[in-house]
C-alpha cells in the first residue's frame, strides 16, 4: 500500500484556491473533504483532496450546431 501524506489545512486550501477558515467549517459541519485528526490538529490526505476534486469537475455542454 502506497500512502500519500497528510496536507495541512493551510495546504488544502491553498492547493483548492480556498481560505482555510472555509476548510475548518466544513470539518465542523462535516462537508465537503474527510478529513483526519491528528491528536488535535486537522489534516486532509492527499487522496482525499484528489477524490474531492474529481467528484466536483465538471464537463462542458456540447454546443448544438449553429445550423439547426
């Protein structure tokens, strides 16, 4: 097993364009990344933050032709 490590807070959400006040909130409501307790610091994996970002992508709509 390959483990990827653990990012601060201030690392997530920079690496996500987030404050990290954003981060805290939703580890306190329980939303959006899991994330991991390190005695009484919070961390977010690696994995996590890959996962978050394919789960939230979005694709284009194909344009109709112009001609229809």
């Amino acid at each position: 097993m390959q483990s990827k490590r653990l990012w601060t807070i201030r690392e997530a959400a920079s690496a996500l364009g987030l404050q990290p006040g954003t981060l805290y909130t939703w580890a306190w409501k329980k939303k959006g990344l899991r994330f991991v307790h390190v005695g009484r610091a919070l961390r977010v994996s690696e994995k996590e933050i890959e996962a978050f970002v394919r789960r939230n992508t979005t694709h284009p709509i194909k344009e109709q032709a112009k001609d229809q």
